[in-house]
C-alpha cells in the first residue's frame, strides 16, 4: 500500500509542484507574454485525502494491481485501507534543479532520469 500512496503522491502532487517550480503562476515568456494563458491553465497539486472517494478508489486499485503482480491476495475494504493510510508517511515534496521541461514540440530535449515531459 506505500506504493500505491507513493503513486498517488507522484503522479497527483510531486510531478505538479515541479512543473509549478520550473513556472509558476505568474511566470512570462520570452515575449514576456503569460507562461499560463490561453489553453494553459496552471494546474494545482492534489492533497490526498483518504475521505475523498475517487482517492482511495485510485490507492484500492493500485495497491490491489500491485499485488496481483506479485501473486498476492488483494484487499477491497475501504476501512481496512483508511486504516493502514493513517500510518503512511509520504516524504514530504523537495525540487529537483535538474529536471528539464519540454515547452514546444519542436524543441530537442535529451531523455534522462527526472525529465518531465509536457506538450505546451
């Protein structure tokens, strides 16, 4: 289950804060034109919330997937999940200063470890 929360962490927080890092919300181009307009909007990191239904839906399956990988038997109590969530502890979010973000489509961006990849 530290996998699935560590998923969820990833993917809903950790990787949005440093898109926020890399622009924030009041970042300007090179035109000096709003980084975030138009289409782009600037996103927000999602806080967990083991009483949020969609969020512990996203951990039950994860964590139930993660199992089956590994031929073990999975759980699909909520309570049962709410429970052992209370004794996760996430690492709390530090930036990485060497993350490159794609901004155009056409720009050459070498694949490496810690890249965050997003179409502007």
């Amino acid at each position: 289950m530290q996998w699935a929360r560590q998923q969820f962490q990833n993917l809903f927080s950790n990787s949005i804060q440093q898109l926020i890092t890399a622009f924030p919300p009041d970042a300007l181009t090179s035109e000096k034109m709003p980084f975030w307009s138009g289409t782009k909007r600037c996103p927000t990191p999602i806080l967990f919330d083991a009483s949020n239904p969609t969020h512990l839906d996203f951990i039950i399956a994860c964590a139930n997937l993660y199992a089956f990988n590994f031929g073990l038997k999975g759980e699909t109590s909520p309570e049962y999940f709410v429970k052992v969530l209370e004794n996760i502890v996430v690492a709390e979010f530090v930036p990485k200063s060497n993350v490159r973000i794609q901004v155009n489509e056409n720009e050459n961006v070498q694949e490496n470890i810690g890249m965050l990849c997003f179409a502007f």
